[in-house]
C-alpha cells in the first residue's frame, strides 16, 4: 500500500520539474537582458521591482531543480533517510518560490510594461508556489499514515538479528569455524 504515495508524487514531481526548467530559462535570459540594459526589448519591459524578481526566480528556480532530483531519489530508494533529505529540500525550495511570488505579486501590481516573457515567468512562478506546496504535503504524508510513504519512524531497515557485531559485514550470519 505505500505505492500510493509514489503514484501520486512522480507526476507532480515530474511536472514540477519541468516547470522549473522553463522557470529557469525564461527568468535567466530576462535577467540577462536587464543586466545588459536592453528592457526597451519588445518583450521584456519591466519597473522597479523587475530585477529582483529576477534574482528570486532564478534562485528559486535552482533550488527547484536540485529539490526535484532529491526527491526523484526519494521516490526510488523510498526510505525515511531519503524521506528526511527530500523534505528539507522541498521546503527550502517552497520558501524562496514563495519570496519570489511575493515579488511577482508586487511587480504586477506597480504595473507598467511588461513583455509576455516577464508576464509568463510571473504566471508560472504564482502556478509553481502552490504546486511546490502540493509536493511538499505529499512528500511529508508518510508521518501520518504508513500508507502514503515510509515517514519518519519507520526504522525496521539497518536492524539485523544475528549479526557477527563486524560492521563490515552486516547482516550476514555469523558462521562457526
């Protein structure tokens, strides 16, 4: 029964993922341009609170990737040891995904020209805090039921009866000679 929890998080995780990327890319070749002074770019635009957006977006967008590998890891090994390294990673990631709509949220409402580039990296980071708060939720069901993953008590894995007490020989029985 602990596959309900994998079902439902691989998808989310890939599709969040994806979104990352696109995150990423977008906001990287915005920033590019506003560092280069070019905002009068049809597609760009921008105001006061452009460039910080920017910089939350990409950072955000970084750790996004890095807490989706983490958490593809997690969903192979599916363990509370990967459990706890997904988890911290993903809220870290939620966190500056929700600095950063904050700063989209702002930026939207100063107004102005924006380009359709800038409008989208906007949409998709408001999209992803609340997608990424999804996948944290999922990923940290297994502490209240065993059926939606390991959680953070489950601790029958590295437990081994009749052991030689080698440390490099766990989990082997031991033998008389």
């Amino acid at each position: 029964m602990a596959s309900v929890g994998r079902n439902v998080l691989a998808p989310l995780l890939f599709l969040n993922l994806l979104m990352y990327l696109i995150v990423l890319g977008f906001a990287s070749w915005c920033l590019n341009r506003l560092i280069n002074g070019q905002t009068y770019h049809p597609s760009f635009g921008g105001n006061g609170a452009t460039s910080f957006f920017l910089i939350f977006s990409v950072l955000a967008s970084v750790l996004g990737v890095v807490s989706k590998f983490i958490g593809g890891n997690h969903i192979r090994a599916w363990r509370s040891d990967s459990l706890a390294s997904a988890g911290a990673t993903s809220v870290v990631a939620w966190a500056v995904t929700a600095l950063a709509m904050g700063l989209a949220c702002k930026e939207i409402h100063i107004g102005g020209h924006r380009g359709w580039r800038l409008k989208m990296v906007e949409a998709f980071i408001i999209i992803l805090t609340f997608t990424q708060l999804l996948y944290l939720l999922l990923i940290h069901a297994g502490l209240y039921n065993s059926r939606y993953g390991p959680g953070y008590r489950d601790t029958d894995y590295g437990v081994g009866g009749g052991t030689t007490g080698d440390p490099m020989h766990k989990g082997v029985p031991a033998t008389r000679v």
